[in-house]
C-alpha cells in the first residue's frame, strides 16, 4: 500500500491520500478567539503542502478553559462575524482540494493559571507540575457535562456550515474528556465516573451529540490515548474497549496517540517518573513511530480505520506501517512546521524527512547531569515545542520559517506573546 493510495471512510468521504497533517496548537487566534488572516495563510501554505487531510489545532468549546492563549473558541452559535471568519478559514484551507478537519477540545485541568485559577475538571485532582502553572480543579456538576456536550454539537455544525469537511474529538492527552476516562483522574461516583463504560459516557455522548448535529456522511475523528503511560491511568486494554465503542457509534477514523502533560509520551519523552509499561507485543515497524505497536494490536480487533501519528521521519516506515495494517492514515507534525510541503515531497519520492528536533535543549550538553533529571526531561520538551510554535507564528505572519531560530528565544517569544493576548483579553 502507498502514501498516495485514497482512503474511503466509512460515511462514504475520501481522503485523496494517506498524509495527514496532524493537530498543532497555533495561538493565532485574536484574544477574543476568533480566526485571522494569520491562520488563513497558514492553512493556505499547508493547503499547498500536498497532505490530504489537515486537521487544525485546537477549537475550544470553553473560553475559560484554553489549551493555551491564543487557541479559536466556539462556544456558542457564531454571529455573522464569526460565522464569516470561519468560512473564509475554511476556504485558505482548502483551496487545494484536501479536507480540512477542525479539532473540537476542552482543557479540564490543563488550563493554565493565567487563563483560569480554578478550572473545571471530572475531579479536584490536581495537575502534578513543578511550577504552579495549573490550579487545582472543581468537578463538574453533570448539568454543566450536558452543556458541554451540546456545545461540542454546536462548535461541529459550525464548522459544517463554514466548509470545514470534518471534525476531529480530542479526547487524548490529558484533557478534559482524558480526564473523565482515566481512572486515576476520574473519582466521580455518578454515571460519569467508576466503571469504564461510565468514565467513557462523555465522550460517546459528544460523539452521539455531534452526529446528530453533523449528519451521517460527514467525518467525524476522534483522538484518543492508547494509554496514558501512568499507573493507575488509562491502560491499553481500555483504550481498544473503547476504541471498540467508538467504531459502533460511527466515527470513521480514530487517531491513536498517548500520554498528557505528567506523562509527555506524545512528545517521545521516555524514562519520566511514574511511567507504566503497557502489555502490547512489539512489531517489526521501524522504532521511530512511537504508536505503531498500539494500533496494530487495534487493527486486529476492529475495521475503523486508524491514523498513528508521532515520530515518523522515513518514508520506509511511514508505507511499512500502512503495509502491516498498523495504520490507514499517517499523521505528520513538527516536520511540517519548517517543511510545509513535506506531504507533497514523500509523494514525489523523499525518503527521508529532517528531524528539525535534534539540538532544541535549553540545557547545554556540558550540563548533561542536569538534563537527566525528570523536571529537566519536560522542561526541554516544553522548550522544543515552543521553538515550533514560533514557526507556525511566523508562516502564519510573514509566511516563512527560520530553522535556525534560537530555542530560548523562541521559549522567551511565544511566554510573552501569551502573556500578552491574556492581558488584551482581560483589558
């Protein structure tokens, strides 16, 4: 099987090939959360980039619960304003002829202090980061869970009706519907919170509410953790049973991923504190996808079709995994941040994408004691991300990239931008 074979989902929508540009937070959005110019030409840029399908960062239901500042909020019915904004997104991002799928979320617990002190989350676990960035949430009462739901809906057909072609459910990496399925974050005794049927009642309800709301033949994704990597978390065998769930509610591709902020998997941190191994066998893919093991024991058991997303730099082993039936889509990210037409590059035959992530440490290497320590390990994470968020800033502004931007730089640019946008939202 080839990159550049099309997928058929099962609501009858076609992808016109197997590269995804997976979900990245832009921050380009006005304090008030609507869409700019600035996301217009990014998507545009990325449009040209030859993926079939892009999916865009992070839309929140919630204006008090950003994923960070910066993030474009829908949390109710658009006024024309907004409604206009949002088509004319749409339109950049697929001018040619890819789908464009939006990313509906809700931080829980991950909401920053400067954006909420005290969010709401499925309990009051708090967030167990060094730095007091994150305050100790309240649960929701389940009258608020309903609303939420029903926003979920009304962000979906939003985007519908601005020409987006398909909605994505974030429900991995520690965010609020994460939080409401793992165990160790979950503590509810209602119907949201004990058994795992009840810990996954949120997310199949949004994805009952956005079916409703979208119709039958439109796409509708969810993002969900293969395992939050946490002992006590959310463990492989409940991420199939509920991959099982979501495949007879009629989502038509799931994209399989992992971990949160304590346990950053997603960012291919290995070795942090706490972390649990997950029983699933290894497979012959190439090492550098971090998820291919866990989608291919997915595969076994269920026909939806799957995108595995995270560390894939070879086009060798991006056509090994589609090969061993480990995946039907392939998400790209960070490479597309300075290489923006990347997918249209391994279609023409590139073998090998750059990693753009080598050398992004805050610590230098003479200072190798420190780097080992666990704080350290996600604080040059972090780092590494923000030096990323700047290039989306910067296609996004000046439609262009640096790769040899400096990190702390970057790391000291995109803090004070959100500082920034926090204060013109508060003025």
């Amino acid at each position: 099987m080839s990159l550049d074979q099309p997928l058929t989902l099962p609501c009858g929508a076609v992808l016109p090939n197997r590269i995804a540009k997976a979900a990245m937070t832009e921050g380009l959005a006005t304090p008030d959360g609507r869409p700019t110019p600035e996301l217009e030409r990014l998507y545009g840029i990325w449009s040209d980039g030859g993926a079939g399908m892009l999916l865009t960062g992070n839309i929140i239901i919630d204006k008090d619960h950003l994923e960070r500042p910066g993030n474009v909020v829908i949390d109710k019915v658009p006024d024309a304003d907004m409604a206009a904004r949002l088509k004319s997104w749409a339109q950049a991002g697929t001018r040619s002829g890819n789908h464009l799928w939006v990313q509906i979320s809700h931080g829980g617990r991950q909401t920053q202090k400067l954006v909420n002190p005290t969010p709401k989350s499925a309990s009051n676990v708090q967030l167990a980061l060094p730095g007091g960035q994150f305050g100790k949430p309240t649960p929701l009462t389940e009258e608020e869970i309903a609303n939420l739901v029903e926003r979920w809906a009304i962000a979906a057909k939003a985007c519908q009706d601005a020409g987006f072609t398909g909605v994505q459910i974030h429900a991995a990496h520690g965010y609020l519907i994460s939080q409401f399925l793992s165990p160790r974050t979950n503590l509810r005794t209602d119907q949201y919170g004990g058994s795992l049927e009840n810990r996954a009642r949120l997310l199949l309800d949004v994805v009952a509410a956005t079916r409703a709301a979208v119709g039958p033949a439109f796409p509708i994704s969810v993002k969900l953790n293969s395992a939050d990597f946490q002992k006590g978390g959310f463990a492989f065998e409940d991420s199939l049973t509920v991959v099982k769930w979501l495949e007879q509610a009629s989502v038509d591709l799931i994209e399989i991923s992992g971990g949160s902020y304590e346990q950053p998997k997603l960012m291919g941190i290995e070795g942090m504190e706490d972390e649990e191994k997950q029983n699933v066998a290894p497979s012959t893919a190439a090492r550098e996808a971090y998820f291919v093991d866990f989608a291919k024991a997915m595969q076994a058991e269920v026909n939806v079709p799957l995108m595995v997303t995270g560390g894939f730099r070879t086009r060798a082993a991006m056509e090994q995994a589609l090969e061993m039936d480990a995946a039907d889509v392939i998400g790209l990210g960070r490479p597309l941040c300075v290489m923006t037409d990347a997918p249209r590059q391994l279609l023409a035959g590139l073998a090998t994408l750059p990693r753009y992530e080598d050398g992004l440490d805050l610590i230098p290497d003479w200072l190798g004691f420190l780097k080992s320590l666990q704080m350290m390990k996600a604080i040059n994470g972090f780092a590494g991300i923000y030096w990323f968020y700047q290039q989306i800033w910067m296609l996004g502004h000046e439609g262009r990239v640096d790769d040899r931007f400096p990190v702390f730089k970057a790391f000291r640019m995109v803090d004070a931008r959100n500082k920034s946008i926090m204060k013109a939202r508060t003025a």
